[in-house]
C-alpha cells in the first residue's frame, strides 16, 4: 500500500515538473509564439495580425496548452485601400500539442472565437478586403525574409461562440450572412485528407445568389448535425448521410458535394418526409415562394430537394424538388378553394436545356396523378407551373358534381340534387389567384359541363326546378345552346349565356347577367302564384314580417335578358298563346318590352313593368278581343256588377294601367290607376238588370233582356275601385241613351247621369237600328235620369245629381 502511495506522488510530482515546465516555457515564448504567429500570416498570406493582450491557460483545453488573444484583429495587405479588418474577436483561443511544444514546435490543433465578426467584402472594382495569396507583383516588401521558425495548423477542434460570417460582393450583389452559437467542428486529419462532424446552433440572416430570385433561408433558427469528409486531391467536401439540418422544428437530411477545385460548384441534397409545404417554401428564395404561395396545404408532405450551383457565380441554382402526398387537404388561391383527401405526386424543375444550371423563365412544377375532392366533389387532375419568374398555372381535369355535395353561399338554404359532369382548364398567372383578378385576362378558364337533372328547390314542398343538358364555362361566363329548365308550369329550352357566373360561385361581388333565348311549349303559370304553393315556398303573409324579410325587398345579384316565345301561356283562367316578347330584370325591375299574344280570339300587345314585386304597370293594345271569353278567363276583373254572362261583343282597347300588388300576386283595388280608350262592336248586354229595369220604370212593354249595341266608343279613367265616366252615346236595338257622365264604384255607392231622347219613348213595340247619330247629348232633348246606389242596387230616379 505503501508503495502505491508512493508511485501515485511519485507520478503526481512528473506531473506538475511536466505542466509546470510546459507552462513556464509557454510564458517565456508567448511573445516569439505572436511574432512567430504574425510572421506566418504576414509571409504566406499577406496578412496584419494584431492583439491586444495575451493570456495562457493550461487547463481550458486540457491536455493541450491553451494561449489566448484578446481583441484579436487581421486585415489584408494586399489591395485592400480602405485598409479594412475582415476579422476581429474579443478572444481566440490557441491550443498546442504539449509534447511537441517541448520539443520546440508550435503545433496548433484548436482554435477556439467567441464574439468573433467576419466580414469579407468585395468592392464594385473587384478588389476585396479579404485577399490572403501572395501576388507576383507584389515584391518582398511584405514577406519576412526569417521562415525558419513558423506556427503550424493541424485543426482538430474548431469551437465558434457567437460568431457572425458576413460575405458581401457588390459586383454581382451577392450576400451571405450568418450567426453561429455555440457551434463546434472536431476533426480527424489524414494524410488524403480529413473526417470531420459539425454540430452547432446557426442563425441564418439570408442567402442571396441571384438579386431577382431574392433571398434564400431569410431569418432562419437553424441546428447543424453534419458528417463531413475533405479530400485533398480532389479538392472536395463531401456531407455524407445520415447528416441533418433542423430548421424551426422541421428535420432535414442532408447530403452534399462541394467541388472548391477549379469547377467551384457545389450539390445539395435534402429530404423530409414529414415536410409542412408552408414553412419548406419560406426557405426559397421569393420567386420560388410566390409560386408555392396559391398552394396552401395543411398536412405533411414527402419532399426531396436536389440543388446544384456555382461558387461565387451570378448563376441560378439547378433545383429538382420532388414531392408526395397522400389524403391530404389544401386551399388555393385567395379564394381559398378547398381540396380535400387529395392525393398527388409533383416536381419542381428549375434547369436550362442542357440541364447544368437553373432557369427560372423555363422553370416548371407538375403535379402528376392528383386525386381528391374539390369543393367536396370527386375530381382528377394534373396541376403545372411554369416560368417562375412570372408563374403561369395550369391544370386539366375532370370533375364529378354531385349537387347535393355543394357548399357555396347561395345552397345554405336550399336543396339541390342531381349531378353532372365537367371537364375543366385554366391556365394564367399563379398570382391572380390571391388578387381582385381572378378570372380576369389573360386567366382562361374552361369548362364542359353535361347537366343530369340538376334540380333546384327551396323547400320539399316548393317549386322544383331540374336542367338538363350542355354548357360551357370561359372564364367568368357560362354558354349554352340547347338547355331544358323543367318546372311544375312547363319546359323551357334556354339558349345564351349568363356573365359573371363562375366568378359569383366563388364569392366575387361581380353581378351575374342572364342573356337568354327561351322556348316552350305550354307553361301553367299557376304554380308560381298558387297561394298553398307561395306558402310552401316561404312566401307568407309579409304584413307580418320585417321589411327586410319580405319578398319584396329580397336582392338578387343579377341582371336578366329574356327572349321568350312560348306556344302556350296559362295564368289563372287566362290563356295566351303564340306568346313573343322581351323580359329584364335588374335593380329590382322586371320589365316586359314588345310583348304579343293571342287571346280570346284576338291579339294583345304592350309592355309592362313589376317594380320590387310591389308595383306594376302596363300599356296595353288589343284588338278584336272576344269580350265573353275576357270577362270569363279574368274572373270579371274582379267585379260583379257586369258578369260574362251579361255581355258579348268584340273589344278593342289601348290602355294604360298601373297598380300596387299584394301577396299572391293579388292586385290591391284601392291602388290602381288607368287610363281607357275602348271600341266594342257586335255589343250585347244579356239579362243585365240595371238595363232590365228601365222597362218597367220607362220604356214599358219592350223586352230588354238582350239588348244589341251599336258600336261603342268610350274613354275611361280609373282611380282605385272608381271608373269614371265621360260622355257616351249608346245606340241599341231597343233603346239609345246618353251617358251623360258618371262614376262607377265597384265597392261603394256609384252615381250615374242618363239622358234618354224625347224620340225613344214615341217608339213602341219595334226594333231600332243600332247607329250612333254623332250628336252630343248637351244637343239632345230627353228625360233625365239618374242611377245612383251599391253596385247590386242601383236605383233610378228622375232628374241628374252632381257628382262628387
């Protein structure tokens, strides 16, 4: 034991000898170490070497002698002007071989900097504050002539402490800027060359290599794990797997092949399969990101990134970006469209035609075998991007709408059902799908649609609406020539187009305008304005809801253009056939222009105008209307006081009429206004009591109970329930009158005017011919009489009342 103790001091005691002796010979050569030092940089390299102080410590790298600088600065001697440091540290650190440093060599194998800058820059004349090679022209003047006593490097260790690399070429405006804490680099020397692993914290300010391409990893926290190997023949760096490069929290892993030899070229590979696309593209460069920025996925992807460059080169990097997705979800586009489950393979492809270096103008990235959904409809498709500079999207594909799977704004409310199918391409520029243009020039959209009973309704107890049939969307728009509108009133062929209707599905505020050719058959407009089926559809009694809830005051984004012609019209008892005419809608107005139909055995035309669903107003011509069959399809203009029963005869008219509507369509009585210049011919007043009473108050023993007019020319005006009556000359076949003036009330009390001539009552028992004399009833002697009463009780007195 004792002997132990013994050889234990014994070693102890060798021990210090050795570090004392080492240390007292580091002390007594500091001073040669810095001359020996500066004379080395200043004889091969051409560079000042200056420090403030030094210190040595035996045990900050131990078993190595450690000599410290402190505020250490080196500068070029060669064509460096402005007389520029492109290194300066607040201490770095140098560590000897022990043994050898006895033995008189200054070996040095670690180096160690903490708040170390180095900036290299290179001017606009090409010179550069960084030149370390001696020139042929530069002489003697700066070499030592002693080269016997020098410093030598045999790195084994590189530590760097918040240390920043600045590289800055205003020639090609180039830069590189790096921050590394707390980064290490250990080092295996062979005689071929070295082994070395790099691991470190790297704060990455920005890689800029091509000025309009921008900057590459801008502000990226970034971990290094790298296997690296120098050979020294080839003049070559290799990172070799299983390297990995972790950027904000994503894991890269790396390989690498960098040529410092006479190609100057270096090749990056990396991959991640569990890559975000989004944070990946913050890493390229702003022409690559602005490419990738209509693309926003929100899963993982497999990505393997290839780069090849030159060194110090104003070239584009080669780049080769290979990517696979499985299920997984992306919007594009500020519109945000959605995709869904979507499944793809893609490539990115920046090279020129000989395939050395990149090429952004002819760049490319295709996305093969993508299928997914679309809006939540099975889709597809091939997706590519060209030209990165300026990037034009393309995709082609194919597209299976099921309308109950829609989910724009307009189907929250609604149902739809039926199918269709669409063949779609667009192509234009990647940055019009995050601006106000999308849709605009020179984007080209294109799609075939094939419609399979696409149907409509608000409600399962409202009106159905299916197409069927092609169209065609460009663009905004949509074309078609042979669709079929089916409803409960009929079928409609529609050809033409409606603006804007792709862009309104997609929430642009752009105002949809139909312009349409329409043909049908036989339309039953009943079902439009049947009160159960109104109230099926949602339209109740809007006196009780709030304004902006009434049908009235519903907006609609559209404008309409109708040509319509239909062989048969139905509206209540009114038939209409051969109907022709023009229909718009826009601001809430729906106009009717040039409108011609035959009815009741003659023709109407005229044009007319709804206002909000509230106000109408027409003007209207007919001619040869069969009076009975008028009175009878209208429901007596919703009068009782002249039945259809009551009168026959052949109408024509010019009319101009205007009302306010209720629910239902229902005019309201007290609103309506009109202006009446009416011809009836072949008239007859059958069984019409008023007229039957005047028997058996004046013209006794004549049977009026058919009375035939002769023709009959009046004008009328009507305001709400009350027609006024100006001056008309009857001429029947049994009695002739005047109607001297008047007003008829259809809901209160009427007051009518009447001159029955002297002449009529001389005649007993015999027809009269049913002519007009032409002469005005101020002209014209006779009896006075007045009918004055409710419509169903008008009763005759003699002499006139005033009208009030």
């Amino acid at each position: 034991m004792k002997l132990v103790k013994r050889a234990t001091l014994i070693l102890l005691g060798l021990l210090f000898l050795l570090i004392s002796s080492a240390y007292i010979l580091v002390i007594s050569n500091k001073k040669v170490l810095q001359e020996r030092l500066s004379n080395e940089l200043k004889s091969k390299y051409g560079l000042k070497f200056e420090v403030d102080k030094i210190q040595v410590s035996f045990f900050e790298n131990w078993p190595r002698t450690s000599v410290r600088f402190t505020n250490v600065r080196i500068q070029s001697l060669l064509h460096n002007p402005q007389n520029r440091e492109f290194f300066n540290a607040r201490s770095m650190s140098l560590s000897f071989n022990l043994r050898r440093m006895l033995g008189g060599e200054f070996i040095v194998s670690y180096i160690g900097l903490k708040d170390a800058r180095i900036d290299l820059i290179r001017l606009e004349n090409g010179t550069s504050n960084f030149e370390i090679f001696k020139k042929s022209n530069q002489g003697d003047s700066l070499l030592s002539k002693d080269t016997a006593n020098t410093v030598v490097f045999e790195i084994e260790n590189l530590k760097l402490e918040n240390t920043s690399f600045n590289f800055t070429n205003r020639q090609k405006k180039q830069r590189i800027a790096i921050n590394l804490f707390n980064t290490a680099l250990r080092i295996r020397n062979y005689s071929d060359g070295a082994r070395a692993r790099l691991v470190g914290n790297v704060h990455v300010l920005g890689l800029l290599f091509n000025p309009k391409n921008g900057v590459f990893l801008k502000n990226k926290e970034t971990q290094l794990n790298l296997d690296l190997a120098y050979f020294k023949a080839t003049k070559t760096i290799c990172v070799f797997p299983p390297s990995t490069i972790k950027i904000e929290d994503e894991i890269y892993r790396v390989a690498s092949l960098i040529d410092v030899g006479e190609k100057q070229r270096f090749a990056l590979i990396v991959e991640n399969k569990t890559c975000s696309v989004s944070k990946a593209a913050e890493l390229l460069a702003p022409n690559i990101k602005k490419a990738l920025s209509a693309f926003v996925l929100k899963n993982t992807i497999d990505v393997r990134f290839v780069l090849v460059s030159s060194i110090g080169r104003k070239k584009e990097p080669f780049l080769l970006v290979d990517v696979m997705a499985q299920h997984i979800a992306l919007e594009l586009g500020k519109k945000k469209i959605p995709f869904t489950d979507l499944s793809f393979k893609g490539r990115l492809l920046s090279s020129d035609s000989n395939g050395t270096k990149g090429n952004s103008e002819t760049a490319a990235i295709s996305f093969a075998q993508v299928t997914g959904n679309i809006l939540d409809l099975p889709m597809r498709a091939s997706v590519n991007v060209t030209n990165l500079k300026a990037p034009i999207l393309e995709i082609h594909g194919n597209l299976l709408i099921e309308a109950s799977r829609l989910k724009f704004k307009e189907t929250k409310h609604i149902i739809l059902s039926g199918s269709a199918k669409a063949q779609i391409s667009f192509q234009g520029p990647a940055k019009q799908l995050n601006d106000g243009r999308f849709l605009d020039e020179p984007m080209k959209f294109l799609a075939d649609v094939d419609m399979h009973n696409f149907t409509y309704r608000k409600n399962n107890k409202s009106e159905p609406y299916s197409i069927n049939g092609k169209a065609t969307a460009r663009n905004k728009d949509v074309y078609f020539e042979n669709l079929i509108l089916t409803s409960r009133a009929g079928k409609i062929a529609l050809k033409g187009r409606v603006e804007n209707f792709v862009s309104y599905l997609f929430n642009k505020k752009d105002v949809m305008k139909f312009d349409l050719v329409a043909k049908a058959g036989t339309l039953d407009l009943n079902s439009f304005f049947n009160p159960d089926k109104l109230e099926a559809a949602g339209v109740t009694d809007t006196k009780r809801l709030p304004d902006k809830q009434k049908p009235g005051n519903i907006k609609y984004d559209m404008e309409l253009k109708v040509q319509l012609a239909a062989n048969k019209i139905l509206f209540k008892k009114f038939v209409a056939e051969k109907v022709n005419g023009n229909v718009t809608y826009k601001d809430e107005v729906w106009s009717f222009s040039s409108i011609k139909l035959n009815t009741c055995n003659g023709r109407i035309s005229g044009a007319a105008k709804l206002v909000d669903l509230k106000h109408i107003s027409a003007d209207i011509s007919a001619m040869d209307l069969n009076i009975n069959t008028l009175f009878t399809q209208c429901d007596n203009f919703g009068q009782e006081a002249v039945q259809s029963e009551n009168i026959k005869g052949n109408l024509s008219l010019n009319a101009k009429f205007k009302t306010d509507l209720e629910p239902g369509m229902k005019i309201a009585g007290e609103s309506m206004w009109g202006e009446v210049d009416l011809k009836l011919k072949a008239g007859h007043l059958i069984n019409f009591e008023p007229i039957q009473n005047l028997s058996r108050f004046l013209v006794l023993n004549r049977n009026l109970d058919d009375v035939e007019f002769s023709e009959l020319n009046e004008t009328f005006r009507l305001k709400g329930y009350v027609m006024e009556i100006d001056e008309l000359e009857i001429s029947s076949n049994l009695l002739n009158l005047y109607v001297v003036n008047g007003v008829y009330d259809f809901k209160g009390v009427s007051n009518i005017n009447v001159l029955v001539p002297w002449s009529n009552l001389k005649t007993k028992n015999r027809l009269l011919s049913p002519k007009n004399t032409g002469k005005s009833a101020q002209s014209t002697r006779g009896l006075k009489l007045n009918f004055q009463g409710p419509k169903k009780n008008l009763k005759i007195s003699f002499g006139h009342k005033e009208l009030k």
